[in-house]
C-alpha cells in the first residue's frame, strides 16, 4: 500500500520595513518579472519592489530566486522593497501616477499600465522552441 503525501510549497519573502516616498513624484511599480534597472531611469520617481505574497502562494519559488531578485534590485537606485499586496500599497500611496509594466500576474495593478518589451515581433503558433526560434533570431541585433 502506497501513502500519498501532500506537497506544500511556501515562499519565503523579505520582512517588511517602514517606507518612505516623496509624494511629489510618480511611482513606478517593479515586481518579480520587471527588475528593468533602465526602466525610467532618465525620470525622479518613486521605485516599489512590490512583492505580493497572494503571487507566490500561487507560483511559490524558491528562497534562491528571491534573493535572486532582490540582488538584481540593488541595480535600480533608492528602490524600495516592500511585501504586500497592491490593493494595500495602493492605500499606502498618495503619488500620482502608479506606472507599471503589463505582465499576465499584475492585471489587477491600478494606474498607467506600460507594454512590455518583446523579443522580437514573432507572433502565432510554433510547434518547437526551436520553430519560433529560427523565426526570433532573424530579427535580433547582437
């Protein structure tokens, strides 16, 4: 006889600190998938690393890929770290504009939702990676 045994997987996020942000500027939302340290870098704005424990409980990741991504926020000047959800944040936030990148996890965000950047402009049904790829690499510079 065989025994099943479930499989739970946690997330373990940053603890939360206190926050500062000047009021008089917009606020740009990074997350997991947008550490872009480019990402309006030529603009003062606030800079979030939202960090949404809702998002992980849902696709958890391990302890590594978080301290991953909180390396890679160290790129982004005055970033800001901060766990919870961004209906919470939002209440937090007296700036305007909330400016963000769009990504399938994040449609929920309120404010001004930027496209993402693409590989290439490829598009439609591929049967391999390698299919699409072959179709990508004729329209990359490196």
């Amino acid at each position: 006889m065989s025994h099943l045994a479930s499989l739970v997987l946690k997330t373990t996020l940053p603890k939360q600190g206190n926050i500062k942000i000047d009021e008089t500027l917009p606020t740009c939302i990074y997350n997991f998938y947008n550490l872009d340290p480019l990402w309006k870098n030529d603009i003062s704005v606030n800079r979030i690393l939202l960090l949404e424990p809702s998002v992980f409980r849902k696709h958890p990741v391990k302890k590594k890929c978080i301290d991953f991504a909180l390396d890679l926020a160290q790129n982004i000047p005055n970033i800001k770290i901060v766990v919870s959800e961004f209906d919470e944040l939002e209440k937090q936030l007296n700036t305007k504009p909330v400016i963000f990148k769009e990504h399938p996890l994040n449609k929920h965000y309120k404010g001004h939702v930027e496209p993402r950047e693409w590989i290439s402009s490829v598009t439609g049904y591929y049967p391999s990676f390698f299919a699409f790829w072959k179709k990508c690499k004729k329209q990359l510079n490196y």
